[in-house]
C-alpha cells in the first residue's frame, strides 16, 4: 500500500491531532484487516473509503486502542476513541470515509 500525504485536522477531547499521512484502503481484503493484528510499532493512519454513504459498523477486536474520525465528503462528523473488543462502532451519521489513527500508547 502506498503511503498519501493530505493533511487531517480534528480535535478530541481538546486536544488537536494532525495527520499528515495515511494509507488509503479500498478493497474488501484491506478493509477487513484495517488495523487489527499490527503491532504496537505500526503508526500509520489508514484512510477506509467507501463507494457511498452509509453507516457502516466497525469493530475492534484484535486491535489496540485507536483514534476513529469519521467523514462525509471530506467533512468531519464523528470523532471518537475506539477502545479494543468492542462488537460494533459506529457514528449517528452517514459516512463515506473513515480514517483509523493508532494510538501510540493503549
């Protein structure tokens, strides 16, 4: 996968995170991994693009905790932490972009 470079802004918890880079994941198998069974050293964002809005679940199992933003268009409409093993994540909006921002301490 190929790293991009497009700059992400957004806050939690007032504390503002810039992403810079990211890799981009469009087919199904890239989709499935997202960021589970990576290693505590692996610190990419990945960048989940859907083909139209919805409101796609997400779960964590097998991942550390990790940092969830969730886009319409390239809007920001949900920003949460996603703490590990949690059957279903999702925001109260549609979406058609999801980037996956790692933790580097769970």
């Amino acid at each position: 996968m190929k790293t991009h470079k497009k700059i992400f802004k957004f806050n939690l918890d007032g504390r503002e995170y810039v992403v810079g880079e990211y890799k981009i994941l469009k087919n199904v198998f890239q989709k499935m991994r997202g960021l589970m069974f990576r290693s505590r050293k692996y610190n990419t964002p990945l960048l989940f693009v859907f083909n139209k809005p919805g409101n796609y679940a997400i779960h964590s199992f097998f991942c550390r905790k990790f940092i969830g933003v969730w886009m319409l268009d390239n809007k920001i409409i949900d920003v949460k932490i996603v703490t590990p093993y949690k059957f279903s994540v999702t925001p109260e909006k549609k979406f058609n972009l999801l980037l996956e921002v790692p933790l580097t301490k769970s």
